[in-house]
C-alpha cells in the first residue's frame, strides 16, 4: 500500500485507461524537452505515437507536417534537432524512437 493516498481525479467519470494499441513515452522526457523548439516537442510526440514496437515509423515529412500544422522545412529542422539530443535515428524515410539515455 503507497504511504500517501491518491487524490480522486477530477472527472471521476472520464478517467483514461490503457488503450489495446501500442503506444508509449517515457516519463523522463519530461527533462528533456527545456532544450527542445515546440516543433521539436510536436515531432516527437508525432513519432511516438506512430513507431511500431521497435520504435521505427515510416511517415513522410510532407504528411507529419500536415499532420501537425507545421511547413515542410519545419519537420526537418525539428528532425535535426531531436538527432542531434538522441532522440531519434533517422536514415530516410525511416525514423526511430531511441529509449532514453540511460534506459535499457
């Protein structure tokens, strides 16, 4: 049993659950994302929630742009940036979701 006990959520009747689908980030991020532009952020989220369970995902630039509102140069400049923090791989058209340093 946990020391302190979990507040009741807000809306006790739309409380999330798990869903069937793959899907996960993980929650050191959260230390990451100071260094990152907004675009860098919306990227990452974009592949999370497309990679397979390796954490590769073939989306064209054109149609993540699309996706998040943003122009086509924008996605490469966020790609750039999510590399050079390893984030991601990249070799095109494949990006992979990298774990996070220090995870295995």
């Amino acid at each position: 049993m946990s020391p302190h006990p979990r507040p009741a959520p807000v809306d006790p009747t739309r409380v999330r659950t798990v869903p069937a689908h793959f899907a996960w980030i993980d929650h050191r991020l959260r230390d990451r994302l100071g260094a990152l532009s907004l675009e860098a952020i919306a990227l990452l989220l974009f592949l999370h929630l497309a990679a397979d369970k390796t954490g590769c995902s073939f989306w064209a630039d054109a149609t993540i742009a699309d996706k998040l509102g943003l122009p086509d140069g924008a996605i490469v400049e966020a790609r750039a940036q999510l590399v050079a923090q390893r984030l991601i791989a990249y070799r095109a058209p494949r990006s992979q979701v990298l774990p996070v340093e220090g995870h295995r």
